[in-house]
C-alpha cells in the first residue's frame, strides 16, 4: 500500500461555514452528529448532501425540528446578546408538521470543550 494515496471521506456531502448574512439552505433535515471540533447538522438539498457547524442558537432550534422534514435555515449574522456576548444568528422554518413532539435529547451531540455551553471561547465557528 503506497502512502501517497490521498483519502476522502465518501458521503458526508459539501462542507458550509456560515460567513454571510441572508446565506440560506432548504431541504430535509438529516439531523446532528459529532464533529471533530463540535456538532455538526447535515441537511439534504437539491445540490446534494450539506454538513454546517451547529453553533448553539441553531443546534436549539433545530433539536425541534423532527429528523426527515423540510427545513430552511437562514443565518441571520452576528448579534449580540443581551449579556453582551456576539453569537451566530439563525431563523429555522419547518414545511408541515416537521416539528418533533418533544426536543431531542440534549446528549444526542456532544458539544466541543471550548464551546459557549462550557465556557469556552463565544461561538465563532
């Protein structure tokens, strides 16, 4: 086996970083997993599979939404709380009766050590 081979992981779809304000996504929500450095969403659109990074304001409003129905997510930009700390801002609409009957579980996705909920550094993912 050479160690020149160049591997990628198959099936895990484009990779989304949330940069812009008004940047949105539709399609069906695939639900949270564990990233290397947090939770990760996956969401199936026209173009194919999308992973994005789950800030905290968007990890909570997706654990409403049931695994399997339409989403949008529009990032709305930074804002800034009423604590004074700058966070990722997101609207999440659901197409019919997408929303769960109860929340996920919180532990479904662990959140990274660094991550606002351990006070670790603001959400700058």
């Amino acid at each position: 086996m050479s160690s020149l081979k160049r591997w990628r992981r198959v099936g895990q779809g484009q990779f989304h970083k949330w940069e812009q304000a008004g940047e949105e996504f539709e399609g069906t929500w695939r639900g949270p997993h564990d990233g290397r450095f947090g939770p990760l969403g996956t969401l199936e659109t026209s173009e194919g599979l999308m992973t994005f990074p789950l800030p905290t304001a968007l990890f909570e409003r997706l654990r409403l939404v049931r695994e399997g129905a339409e989403v949008l997510i529009r990032y709305t930009g930074m804002q800034t709380s009423k604590a004074g700390r700058p966070f990722k801002g997101f609207e999440v609409y659901v197409a019919g009766d997408g929303m769960a009957e109860a929340p996920a579980e919180p532990r479904q996705v662990t959140a990274h050590a660094d991550s606002p909920r351990f006070g670790g550094p603001s959400e700058g993912a």
